[in-house]
C-alpha cells in the first residue's frame, strides 16, 4: 500500500502536505487497518485457535485423560496434526501400565531380597514367611495392573 500511495504521488506531480494526507496517507493507514483486522480474525480462527485447543489437550493427556480432540479444523497440517494426536492417545490407551510394571519389578527385587534373608536364616519360623507372602501379593497385584488394558 505504501509503495503504490508513492507511486502514486510521484504520478500526480505536484501535491500539496494536506492533499497528500487526505487523498494518499489517510486512506493507505485505512486499508492496512481493515487488511490487519481481517487477517488477524482469519489467522485467530483458523490457525492458532485451533493450535491453542490442541495444546490445552495435550496437557490434558499429559495428567491422564486419554481423550480424543474433536477434529472441526479446516486446515490440512492442523487436521493432520489432530490425527496424530488421536492416534497417540488410542496407543496410549492400549499400551500396559508402565507404572504397574515398574513397581512390579521393584516388588521383585524385594521378594529377592527377602527370600535371600530366608536362606541365610538357620531356622525358617511361619512368621518369616508372612514378608514373603505379603511381597508376592503385591507382585501379583502389579504384574495384573501391568497387563489388564
């Protein structure tokens, strides 16, 4: 806009300081205003609003909520980018529970560890033994929290 208010200055010869302002410079500030304001509503409702919604989701995801966005975008990269999403949630869903599986290996090393005292001891009494058991309960909890979906 600002090269074609020159050109067209320099066209006309010459131009009085308030014609110039009201014939070139007032209505190039108005244009870029009314092109600014369209493409910020555009770039807004189009792109990073849908971006924002897909970030707000992925922290969602991050504390726990295995749910997937509604896919309303009119972009293909963000539609895209969606369906990434979603198929990332869907795997996230269907993986086993690693946490479960890490504490299941740390109620392994324990149980280890207890029976190793047993072995050690020179006489094994019913009461050594309740460790023992309470120990592979827990194991047996986790390793099923690792392997039901």
């Amino acid at each position: 806009m600002t090269a074609y208010t020159l050109f067209e200055i320099l066209s006309s010869g010459s131009v009085s300081g308030p014609e110039i302002v009201t014939h070139h410079v007032l209505p190039t500030i108005f244009i870029g205003i009314i092109i600014w304001a369209v493409l910020t509503l555009l770039l807004r409702s189009k792109v990073i609003a849908p971006v924002e919604n897909i970030l707000g989701h992925l922290k969602h995801i991050g504390n726990g909520r295995l749910a997937e966005i509604e896919n309303h975008a009119e972009i293909s990269e963000i539609r895209g980018i969606i369906s990434g999403v979603n198929s990332l949630t869907d795997k996230l869903k269907k993986a086993p529970d690693n946490e479960g599986l890490s504490k299941a290996i740390d109620d392994l090393v324990k149980l280890r560890a207890d029976l190793k005292g047993l072995i050690d001891n020179d006489q094994i009494t019913p009461d050594d033994l309740v460790p023992v058991m309470r120990d592979l309960r827990r194991l047996e909890g986790h390793f099923l929290s690792a392997l039901v979906e």
